[in-house]
C-alpha cells in the first residue's frame, strides 16, 4: 500500500511550545503509520518554521521515525514554495524559470510576417504562461509583497510583447492594454476575491469558512492575506449580498435521467441578419408541431448593462387559456445567463407549488441557448446550485414517467407574444429589492475582474494613449495580417519603429548635430514626408498633410478626433500609406 504526503501545521506562543507539539504530531503519525503496516520516509519529511524571528529557526529539528529532521529555509507544498516570513520571494525565482521557457515557445509561433493570428497568441498567453504563473495563486499571491509581484509582472509584459510586437520601451500601461492581459497585481485582487466567494459558499462548519469569517489584528501593516484582499476587491466590485451554497454532491450519472427533452433550434434557422418577421415564421412553424393542449410556459431574464440589477420573468398558459404572471429578482450582481435560469426555477416551483392540469405535458419556452445547453447535458453535469435546483424541478415534475417536459429554443425580439410578455415580465422583476438574493462564485469572480479592469482605466495616466483610449480597453487587431497588427499596436501604443522621432531618440537615426534626443523640436526627428513637425504617431494619425487624402477617403475629414482613428483597420491603413511614402522619399535622396 502506498500513500500520499500530508501536512501538520503545529502552532504554540513560543518556539519550544510549538516544538514539542510538532514533535507530538509526529510520533502521532509514527504510531499510526506503523500499526496500518505502512512506513514514513523521514529522510523525505521537511520542517520549515513560520516566524517574525530568525532566531526561532536557528538549531531546530525533530525526530520522524528515527530521523532527525533539521528546520529548513523554505518548504515545498502542493508545488508552492513556503518561506520562513510567507513572502514567497523563492517561489516567484522559481515560477520566473518555469516561465521563461513558456515565452520562448510562444516566441517562436509568432514573428513579423508570419504566425498565429492575434487572437490565438492571447489564447496561449493566458492558458500556457499566465497559468504557470497563477498555480494556486489565490493562497500565495494576496501575501506577496509588490517586489516579488515585479518579478511576475515582467513575465507578463514580456509576454505582452510577443502578443503585440510593441517595443521594450513601450509605456506599460499601453502594452498591456494592447495585449488584452491583465496585470499580475490585477489579478492578485480578482483571485483573492475569487477565493473570499468559495470560502463564503462553504458550509458555516466547513474550516475554510470559519477562517473567512473570522478576523485578526494585523502584527504588521505591510503583510495582507487573501481573507483582507478579497473583502477590499468586493468593496470595489459592489459585492454585499450573501453567497449561494457550494453546490451538494450531485445526481449520480448512472441514474436514468427524466424524460425532458431539449430543442435548441426553432425549425430552420434563417440565416444572420434576417428579417425578424422571417424568424417569426419559422419559430411559428417550430412551436405548432408542439403539442397544443399543454401547459405552456415563457421565461426570459433580464441584467441592466448585462450584469447588475437581474429580473426574471415567467408566463404560464394553462391549457384552459388562463394565463399567471411570475416575477422574481435575480440579484443586484447578475448575468444575462443567471437570470434565465432563475426565471426557469421560478416557473417549475411554481408548477410544483401549484399543481394543475397534471394529465397535459409542459412546453417551456425560452431565448437563451446558453442556459439549455447547460441544462441539457443532464442532472450530474451541472457545476451551481442554482442550476442543480432547476434539474431538481425537473425531476419532481416527471417524477411519475408518464408526464412529458419540452423545453424549447424560441428567437428573442422578433414578435413572438410569449415570449415579448416573458421580457417585460423580466425588465419589471429588476426594479424588484436584490438585497436577499445570493451570488455564486462566478457573478463575484466577474464583477471583480470588472472592478479591476475599471480600476486600471482609471489609473491611466495623461499623454497620448489615454487622449486615444479614455479609460477604455483596445479591441484587438482582428482580421489584420501580423506585420499590419504589429503596426497598430505600436502606433496605438505610442512607440512606432516606423517614426524617425522614436529612432531618432534610441540613437538609432543619428546626425551630426545630434546623435539623439527627444525634443519634438529637433530636426532629425521631423517627418521625412512633410517635414513639418515630428512623425509622432499623433501626427502620422492626426495631422500629417501627406496622409490628407488617406484620410478623408478613410473618415471623411481631414482633420479626425481622436475617436474616429481608433479602427485598427483605418491605423493600418494610415502607416501602410507613411511607410510607402518614407520609401519613396527615400528613394529621391
């Protein structure tokens, strides 16, 4: 028999009290590994201890069946790197080397003229080098001090660049938006916040939960945990409701399922961009082959801005044609999808609360794919419990096996009556109190990466980018071949190859009466087009009369806002036509 590592957290006021306790847990585990007829490794067993005073370190060990086990600087757990004061300094070293491999890889499947596109390079930066760097981070990373966060903060940008091909000397406010990568310390608070919701979600007996709810005087000001981190990120985030249960375990999926059948396609589909009275006609198509005498029920939900203040709505048609209108807050912090779902439980307790017609089959009618695709890969596969409640309806429902239960897919906005009722339904339910409504994991987990985000946005600081951007993130190049995406992005960004004022400033453009500088007054750095003023690349979008044309065939004026060049179609467009025209003249010279 073989078994696993543990681990035994022994604490005391003092070093020797907190000794012999280690040592009591370790003959503890002795004694019982030897009367189950297993053997401890005490030359692998580690002792590492945790405390403000170095001195308490010096000098201390243990015996682990027979071994003397000295106390070492650093202990590796779960493929984290402890320390003595908890600041993960050696971790982060550590998690730097894992890493640089990751970015040389990522490297080589991008370059200037050939590569993944954009959107792919992103994929393979957050999943392959960002989730090197964030193993178990939402433990270790609300601990680490901002100078072991700088070491991961330059991986990150490095990847950035790869992303984007922007310059090293590029602002890093500007790569980082450009590449669609959040900054580590960014991170920090939404894993924090992350981790704050799971513990809130454990049951009130659970350890994890008693530490989150608890609360201790801080020794210093400087150190901060998960538990204070995540409470701030909530704050920021708006997040004040309580936290739905941590989902039961969940239906077997031996069990035979009930008979409810899904339908995610109303008949044929019209293609994108129809008509809404074409869609109308073929929903109406769909729904008439569905069994008339029935009770029918329609569900919509409903999110101001698509994340706050949900309404969820539901109208049952009974097969006597009389009619019940059901309304119900979906929380103060909610999607789109969330709602749904609780306009679909609001209906099926209804009818379990209310049982009626109980001969007749269900048709249940709503717009979102997203929430049937979930619903429909049966009981044992949901990951919320709001989601395991409404298959929980479901099941006591068809309980019996002769009663059928259809849910169907029905296009929104385009006339359908159900379905119109259903939305005003829901758009009412928002104006409804959200206090006593729970969040789950994921709403908190979004609405701090909102805060986050926002944060950042807000922290921009005045020049260029944030004349273009305001407190708004780029859009990616998309569609862009990588040398045109690579040009946006530094154009954007404010350092462009291209610009004989940034090669000039490097020292890369030299003259004799300058070998560099960065004064825009400068001669060398003037545009080698017009010659007017430097190429910044404010002139090159903005203001250089060379690209006059370019742009009023572009944007319709000669002289575009700072809002009209944002389309990264028209950046490339303006510094393909600059780099043709420095070819030119500097063909004439």
């Amino acid at each position: 028999m073989y078994a696993d590592d543990t681990a035994a957290l022994c604490s005391g006021a003092d070093i020797q009290t907190a000794k012999r306790r280690a040592q009591l847990a370790a003959d503890s585990l002795v004694e019982w590994a030897r009367s189950s007829k297993m053997v401890v490794a005490g030359p692998k067993t580690q002792v590492m201890v945790l405390s403000q005073w170095a001195r308490d370190a010096v000098d201390l060990s243990i015996k682990v069946a027979g071994v003397t086990v000295k106390a070492r600087d650093t202990l590796n757990l779960l493929g984290v790197t402890l320390d003595r004061l908890l600041h993960f300094g050696q971790h982060c070293k550590k998690l730097k080397q894992r890493t640089r491999p990751r970015l040389a890889h990522l490297r080589r499947l991008t370059g200037r003229d050939w590569g993944l596109e954009e959107k792919q390079l992103r994929t393979v930066a957050n999943g392959y080098v960002r989730g090197a760097l964030e193993h178990a981070a939402e433990a270790w990373l609300p601990s680490t001090p901002p100078s072991h966060v700088e070491v991961l903060e330059r991986e990150m940008r490095a990847a950035a660049r790869i992303i984007t091909g922007c310059v090293a000397s590029t602002p890093t406010h500007a790569l980082m938006a450009e590449a669609g990568l959040a900054p580590v310390a960014s991170r920090r608070t939404t894993l924090a916040a992350r981790l704050l919701a799971k513990a809130r979600a454990l049951p009130e007996e659970d350890p994890l939960r008693r530490v989150a709810d608890s609360t201790a005087a801080k020794r210093l000001t400087t150190v901060t945990g998960w538990r204070e981190v995540g409470q701030v990120a909530w704050t920021e985030a708006g997040v004040e409701a309580r936290m739905e249960p941590i989902l039961q375990p969940r239906t077997p999926p031996w069990l035979r399922p009930a008979p409810v059948t899904f339908d995610l396609e109303a008949g044929t589909r019209p293609p994108p961009g129809s008509p809404a009275d074409r869609r109308r006609q073929e929903a109406a198509l769909c729904l008439a082959s569905l069994p008339q005498c029935a009770t029918w029920v329609w569900t919509d939900g409903s999110a101001e801005e698509g994340f706050r203040d949900g309404g969820a709505g539901a109208l049952i048609v009974w097969p006597d044609d009389s009619t019940e209108e059901l309304r119900a807050p979906a929380g103060s912090l909610c999607s789109s999808y969330r709602a749904e779902m609780v306009a679909l439980r609001t209906a099926l307790r209804h009818l379990l609360e209310h049982p009626a017609h109980e001969d007749v089959p269900i048709v249940i009618c709503t717009d979102s794919q997203a929430a049937l695709a979930a619903l429909r890969s049966g009981p044992s596969e949901q990951r919320t419990q709001l989601n395991s409640e409404v298959w929980d309806a479901l099941t006591l429902l068809t309980r019996e096996g002769a009663r059928r239960l259809h849910l169907q897919w029905v296009p929104s906005h385009c006339g359908l009556e159900g379905n119109e009722r259903a939305d005003v339904l829901a758009k009412e339910a928002s104006a409804l109190p959200q206090e006593e409504v729970p969040l789950d994991v994921r709403t908190v987990l979004r609405a701090s990466a909102r805060a986050a985000r926002a944060k950042i946005g807000r922290q921009r600081p005045s020049g260029w980018y944030r004349d273009l951007w305001g407190e708004r993130l780029p859009p990616p190049a998309a569609d862009l071949d990588r040398h045109a995406a690579v040009e946006v992005h530094q154009l954007r960004a404010g350092h462009w190859s291209g610009s004989a004022q940034y090669m000039h400033r490097i020292g890369r453009n030299p003259t004799v009466e300058c070998p560099g500088c960065n004064d825009h007054g400068c001669r060398a750095g003037r545009c080698p087009v017009c010659r007017e003023e430097a190429d910044t690349p404010g002139h090159v979008l903005l203001r250089c009369p060379a690209l006059m044309n370019l742009r009023f065939r572009l944007l319709g004026t000669i002289h575009p806002s700072h809002e009209e060049i944002r389309s990264a179609d028209v950046v490339a467009a303006l510094a393909a036509a600059t780099r043709r025209l420095q070819s030119r003249e500097a063909s004439r010279q």
